[in-house]
C-alpha cells in the first residue's frame, strides 16, 4: 500500500521517470578544466569565471525536463519522488483511485508539472519541475486513474478517513491524468545524437489528450539509505549554491543585487558560514569509515551503506558540485587576509578551517570507492591536487587526505606520479617536519592496491630522499638540518679595501617542537674556505649545521659554537657543558640575536660577548642553521631589514659589503663534497661567492728613470689634468668656493694650476709623473716632437658659463684633432686601471675602506672596488 508522504519511484515498464541534468562527470570535467584554464603547471590557478558549472536551480528558477530513461538512473537518486496529497486529512492516508495528488522530486525539492501559462490548455506540452512557488494546484496536481475508460471513473468517489489502498507498491497499475486540463501523462520519442554513442532514441514526458495504451506506471518504494542521501544531496545543494551565488557576489562588485537579496550576500553576519560549516562537518560525519574495531558483519553492513551512498552522490554529480564550491571559494579568497577582509578578523580562523572541510569532504566522497578514485586519475587532474599542495598549504590537512584517498585505492594513478609531485611531497617535510599524513602519502606511492610494489616511484623518493637518508636508513628519525646564507661577503687582507667590522641581527619568527625533539636553531657567521653543510650520521642533526666544524662559528641562544662542540656563552668561561644541558633554546618568538665580526682582532661576538678564536682567511658571510618548524629572518640593514639594536658603535652593518649592482638574495649552503677529490658527501655545490677583498695592484714604476725631455712635461700634464678635471666638474654644476660643500656644490679646487693647495698640487704632478713611467714601465717609448716655430698648442674654447666667480676659467688643450690607433687605445685602457689602482691605494693608506654610499665623516667610498666594477662615468673620466 502506497501512504502520502512516501518516496518511491516510478516505472514504466523498464524504464524510470527522472528528471534531467547534466551528469556529474561533465560538471566534473568543467570544474577541474577551469581551474587548470589559462595556468602553466605547478601555477596557482587564474580567477574563475563568475558562471557557475553546477545546477543552480534554487538560484536561476531554471525548469529541468522530465525524461524516460533506462539503466542505471533506475537507482539513482534523481528518479526519487514523494507523493503528497492535495489536502491531509490524516498524517498520512491511502491512495484511491481518483486521488488528488502532486510528486515532487526529492533531490531539487521541485514539483513535477507544466508551465502555468499551459496549465489549462488542451493541446500538446512538454512536463517539467517546477519550483514552489510556480508549482500552483493548476499547474501540478494529477489525478490517479486506473483507466482511461469514462464509465469506470464516473464510478469513483471520495471516501472518509485514511480512504481505500487502491493503490499497492510494485502490484497497482495505474495512469496519471493532469486534473486542471484532463491531458494524460505520456510520452514522445525522439532521436539525439550523444557523443561516443551516436544516434539514439530518448523520451521525454508530455501531456497528450489520448496518449499511449501503454501510459501505465507502477510505483517502487524506495529504501531509506536512498531517501536519506536524496534528502542530503538536496540539503547540501542548497547550501552550496547560496555560498557560490554569495562568493560570486564579493567576487563581482558590479553585480547589481536586489536589497532582500544582500543580506544573504554578506558573509560578516556569520550566519552563512555557520550553516556552511555545520553542512560540511554533517557530510563528513556521514561518509565516516566504520570503526575499525567493530564485529566483521556490523563493518561490512556499514561499508556497503556507504558505498551506496558514495555511488548516490556520484551520480547526481556531488563530486563535481564540492570541486566548484572549492574552486570558488579559493578563487574568490586567496590568502587569509582576503578572507578576513570580507568577513571580519574575528572570523578569520575559519579560513583555513573552511578549506581544510571542503578536501576532507572531498576525500570522504571517494575514500575506498575505486570508481569514484579513478576519475582523479588523469595527468590534468593529478597536477590540480599536488598544485594545491604546494600553493595552499594551510589546507594541507584536506589535501593530503584527499591525495592519500586517490594513491591508495587508484592503481592507475601512481603510474602518472612524475618526479615534481614527489618533491612536492618531500618538501613538506621540511616545512612542517615528520608528518605522519605525508608520510602515509609517500608510503602509498610505493605499493598498489594489490601490495605490488611500483619501483619507478620507489626509485624517485630513494634519490630525492638521499641527502635526508636518515629517514630511510636509521629506526630512530633524526631532524634534518638546513642551512641559508645570504650573497653577501666580508673579509680581510693587508691593504685591502674591505671594512674590518661588520654587524647583522637574526629575528625569530617561530620555534614550534613537532617531533621528540626540540626545534633548534643557531645563528653565526661561517667561512668560504671550509664550511661545508653535508649530510652526516650520529646524534643530533641529520646534517653539518652551523658550528659543527672548524670553518663556523654560531650561538643558539645558550652556547657557542665551533668545531661541533658546545661552550657556555658567559664571559670569562670556556667551560663545555654536555649534550643534554645545550639540548633546550632559550630561543622564543620575537627575540633578536646580533652578531658582531671584527676581523681586526679576529672576535666575533653575540648579545652575551662570547668571544672565540678563529681564522681569518678566505671570505666570512652570516649564516644560519635549523630544523623543521623554526623560522627566523635576517636583518642586514637599511632596506634589506631595520636593526632593532645596532649596530655598535665602529661596526656596519653587513648590508654595505653588497657589491655595486649586485642583487640580494638568499641561497642554500649545502655541498656535494670534493669532487677534485672523488669525496661526495652530498647533493649541490652550494654557489660560489663572486666577492673577494680589493687590494689595488699598481704597475711597478719605482725602477724606472724618465728621460729629462720627458720630465719636462711633467708639470704641463699636470696642469692639464687639472683643467680637465675642472671643466667637467663646472659641467656637472659645481662652482668655486672657499670651503668644499657638497651640498651646494662648491669646491675649491676650481681655480688656476698655481693657486691650487699644496697637497691637491701635489697630486697632479704626482699623478702625471707616474702616468709617465707608467707608459715607460709598460713598454712604450716617449720622443719629443717640438711644435714648428711660431706655434702652439690650440686650447678649447669655452663658453661664459665656465668663469667662476674668483675670474677662473678652464684652458684644457684641444685634443679633438688627434686620433689613437687601437695599441695607443688598449694603453689607454692599461692607464686608466692604474690610476684607479693608484688613487685606491692612496685612500686605503689614509684610512679609507669600502662602503656602498659615500660617506666623509666615515671614510667610506663606493669606488673602492676593481676597476671594471667602476661606475662607467668614473671610467670614461679617467681615460
């Protein structure tokens, strides 16, 4: 017996009443193509387009058409409809012939009917769902005949209380006649042509004045695992697609809303979300797997239920519905400060807690459903997961389950894992340590369903894990060290032009234990000539870290240090203390450690004064070193980091040692071994420093003895040097004045040869006569020509913007004329490195050192540096 209220389904013959939509692999398909639409490989995916690729019917009020259809719809939750009657006198009554009836279909909630402007028509027209509001008792309420036959229904009447069960499951044939227009449910076939098929005959619902003789349904009661994951699949959809209409909204401000409409829009008032995130944790809980622990028949009862559950929601496209409401909300909120700005910095926890439901949801879906597993198991829709691995890692905990999901019961997919998505794997390890989830995911790479073992994989984790082989090779895990340094270097050599004493700071970000043992991390300076970080065994860490050798030399927050041996950080101690005393780091969120290098002494010290002996040859640069879940950032100075507490007076701090035009970044200290030697204790080279100490080489002239013709010269190319100099200096707008201002621009230098001071006098003639044994030293001769009689030497005409206010005016002689042939132009190349070479010489000798801007007060100049690394003004000055 049918009562009102019931869910069951309607056939017709082998065929079911259903109503159409589009399948879940093409939402599927659309969903994940959209995502990788427009992005390279291992990119974050571009923004969404705003129309979503999921039925939207709560939404739009589009009408679905109503369909015959044979297979495997006949279970599947969109062939589901609840009987009603018209009116309820009792909780639930019987079903008579003649009754007043509507069906609606379970999973939209949608009623079956025709369009109202049709309701009363007597002609042909197609049966469609329709929403409640349109569902009107003229559109939608059918009468339930046993026959066509006039006589036999002028013989029913209307009966009192539950009424007669005329009308019995599986047994009870009977017609469905439209009541406002008398029209008979039928049918009309028709050809299509689907792809991968071609041309096949499908019907769709109609109401016909006669109809077919077989217009006959029998009614199938459905099974409460059904009617419970239709009614979900009804809830959900609903709940996902005012989320996406509401993403949609934030996404497009230019979208005009009505204002009834805004306030399910705003996602500040949490109400949404709440419901959002209640409908998630419900699904999650109702794809739970069985307890391990229970009876065998209680488990196995329990996962067959869950199949048909997942198969269920398959089918009505659920997968595909969870990828785009994944899509979208990442789309629309990439970081967790969008997030908060849209709904508030009370609520932006649940960001992450959001993103974290929707994979585990999504995992749930297809965890131990090999079908539902497989259709992620396609290159395009490989790469999307391992993407999102890599790109949103605060979701790590839902993709991971999600991934683990598709390894583990998809033999198909460990054949497309390709060498990015193992890296992309291991690299967690190093970002948030030994997680058992990625380890779980590493493990499921190695071994099918069947326990067959896939090599390739197990091969390509070998060799990616090799410079942490302590993960594979001891029972026991240890943390694996690393080491970064920034490209900057600093050392010391006799006459060199490098700055002695130089400072930089370490700030913590976090320090968080995650394994049995304590995150750690030391901060130091270490050395080009002997530090090398490679993997090693033992206690402690998996790899050569800061401190460790003769060549570095660190502080972690209680002790020093060196050659892998500890020492207490008080003054006046050297007293080693145990592995167990040095083991816990004082070391806490938002401390600062500075780290001082003087090479003058050598000292090298930290916020505690530790001093140490050390060399100081080759190249010293700060370094630090740490485990997984520490974070630190250095602070090297000016823009590259604000120093909270230096640095010290004499000291600079170690961002001026950066080279002019050189780029700042951070590399990775880690080593191969030595090669030369056939010693490989690692994976890479760590790159080479292509800094070093300036010490300017002059050319030898000291030997050198110039002919009297040529010492004649000496002082005329002196003062004309001088008036070289001058004119390009008025050029560059300075003028003349008492006192040197570089502010203004004023110089006094800027007047005749004769009146110059002794010391810059001095320095041209000096310059000119080394010039002159330069050319002599270099291999060149110098023969006097004297000029004919009555003669001399042209001076460039200049005009009246070169007086200076004291009456001088810069008379360089007139060179235009003369060409060099290119052996006089490569010594003019060899000069003007020399008189760099000289002039750099003579300033270190005065104190001088290099700086990355100039500054008197300090004694610290950018041109300090070799001759080809000269600002090209500079270069072109001294030629």
């Amino acid at each position: 017996m049918v009562l009102g209220g019931d869910v069951v389904r309607l056939f017709h013959g082998d065929e079911s009443l259903t109503a159409a939509c589009a399948t879940e692999s093409e939402e599927f398909s659309s969903s994940v193509a959209m995502t990788m639409n427009g992005s390279a490989p291992g990119s974050p995916p571009n923004k969404i387009q705003r129309s979503s690729i999921v039925n939207s019917d709560l939404l739009s009020g589009s009408r679905h058409a109503v369909m015959y259809e044979i297979g495997a719809v006949s279970t599947s939750a969109r062939s589901l409809w609840r009987i009603e009657h018209k009116k309820t006198k009792w909780s639930a009554g019987f079903f008579s012939w003649g009754s007043e009836i509507r069906l609606r279909h379970v999973t939209t909630g949608r009623y079956l009917g025709v369009l109202p402007s049709e309701a009363n028509g007597s002609g042909h027209c197609d049966v469609v769902t329709l929403s409640a509001h349109e569902a009107t008792n003229a559109a939608s309420i059918f009468l339930i005949r046993p026959s066509k036959d006039d006589k036999k229904r002028s013989e029913e009447h209307e009966t009192e209380g539950m009424g007669e069960p005329d009308l019995r499951l599986g047994e009870t044939l009977a017609y469905l006649q439209h009541a406002a227009s008398g029209r008979w449910l039928s049918y009309e076939a028709y050809e299509t042509r689907k792809r991968g098929v071609g041309r096949v005959e499908e019907k769709k619902a109609v109401l016909l004045i006669e109809g077919h003789m077989d217009d006959l349904f029998s009614l199938v009661r459905a099974q409460d695992e059904e009617i419970r994951s239709a009614s979900a699949i009804r809830r959900c959809t609903s709940v996902f697609n005012n989320f996406i209409h509401t993403l949609n909204y934030i996404s497009s401000p230019q979208n005009v809303t009505l204002p009834s409409q805004q306030s399910q829009c705003n996602l500040s008032s949490g109400h949404l979300l709440g419901e959002v995130t209640q409908c998630l944790e419900d699904l999650i809980e109702f794809f739970a797997q069985p307890h391990p622990h229970e009876e065998h028949e209680i488990q196995q009862s329990k996962l067959t239920a869950l199949r048909n559950r997942q198969n269920l929601f398959q089918n009505e496209g659920m997968i595909g519905h969870v990828l785009s409401t994944i899509e979208r909300f990442t789309g629309t909120f990439q970081t967790r400060r969008e997030f908060s700005q849209a709904v508030g910095e009370d609520k932006a926890d649940q960001f992450d807690e959001l993103g974290n439901y929707l994979y585990l949801l999504l995992a749930a879906l297809i965890r131990g459903n090999r079908e539902n597993c497989a259709q992620f198991a396609t290159p395009t829709r490989l790469d999307w997961l391992f993407n999102r691995l890599e790109l949103q890692q605060g979701f790590a905990e839902g993709v991971l389950d999600a991934l683990h999901c598709v390894l583990t019961d998809s033999d198909e997919a460990l054949y497309l894992i390709t060498e990015r998505h193992i890296r992309t794997l291991i690299g967690l390890l190093d970002k948030q340590g030994r997680d058992p989830r990625v380890l779980q995911a590493l493990c499921s790479l190695c071994l099918g369903r069947q326990g067959g073992a896939v090599r390739l994989n197990q091969e390509l984790i070998y060799e990616t894990l090799l410079p942490q082989k302590d993960l594979l090779l001891q029972t026991k895990l240890v943390d694996q060290c690393g080491s970064v340094r920034p490209n900057i270097f600093v050392g010391y050599k006799d006459g060199g032009a490098m700055y002695p004493k130089w400072y930089f700071e370490v700030i913590i970000d976090s320090l968080e234990t995650v394994t049995h043992q304590p995150a750690k991390i030391r901060v130091g300076w270490a050395n080009t000539e002997g530090y090398n970080a490679h993997p090693c065994g033992g206690p402690g860490w998996g790899a050569a870290g800061l401190g460790d050798d003769l060549f570095s030399y660190a502080f972690d927050g209680s002790c020093l240090w060196a050659g892998g041996k500890p020492k207490r950080a008080t003054i006046g101690t050297d007293e080693a203390t145990n592995e167990e005393a040095t083991s816990n780091v004082p070391l806490k969120r938002g401390d600062i450690i500075g780290c001082l290098l003087d090479l003058t002494g050598p000292v090298i010290q930290f916020n505690v004064n530790g001093r140490l002996d050390f060399n100081i040859s080759g190249l010293f640069y700060p370094c630090m070193s740490m485990n997984a879940k520490a974070s630190a950032r250095f602070l090297l100075g000016s823009n590259q980091g604000r120093l909270h507490h230096g640095p010290p007076p004499g000291y600079s701090p170690i961002y001026y040692a950066r080279q002019p035009g050189q780029k700042l970044r951070l590399e990775p200290v880690f080593t191969f071994g030595q090669l030369d030697k056939y010693v490989f204790t690692g994976p890479l080279n760590s790159p080479t420093p292509q800094q070093y100490v300036f010490v300017p080489r002059t050319v030898r002239t000291s030997h050198i003895q110039l002919p009297n013709y040529v010492e004649m010269v000496r002082d005329r190319l002196a003062e004309n040097l001088h008036e070289m100099w001058s004119m390009r200096k008025i050029d560059q707008g300075w003028k003349y004045g008492e006192r040197r201002d570089d502010e203004n621009n004023l110089h006094p230098c800027l007047t005749t040869f004769d009146k110059l001071p002794p010391s810059d006098k001095q320095y041209n003639v000096t310059l000119a006569y080394e010039t002159l044994r330069t050319i002599i030293s270099l291999g060149y001769n110098i023969t006097y020509e004297p000029l004919p009689e009555g003669t001399r030497m042209r001076t460039m005409k200049l005009s009246n913007s070169f007086t200076q206010v004291n009456g001088y005016k810069p008379q360089p002689l007139d060179l235009t004329q003369i060409r060099l042939s290119v052996r006089i132009e490569a010594l003019v190349d060899q000069l003007a490195e020399n008189t760099h070479n000289m002039w750099a010489r003579d300033r270190i000798a005065l104190g001088w050192t290099y700086g990355f801007v100039e500054d008197h007060s300090q004694k610290r100049s950018p041109h300090l540096v070799p001759y080809s690394e000269v600002d090209p003004i500079i270069q072109q000055s001294n030629k």
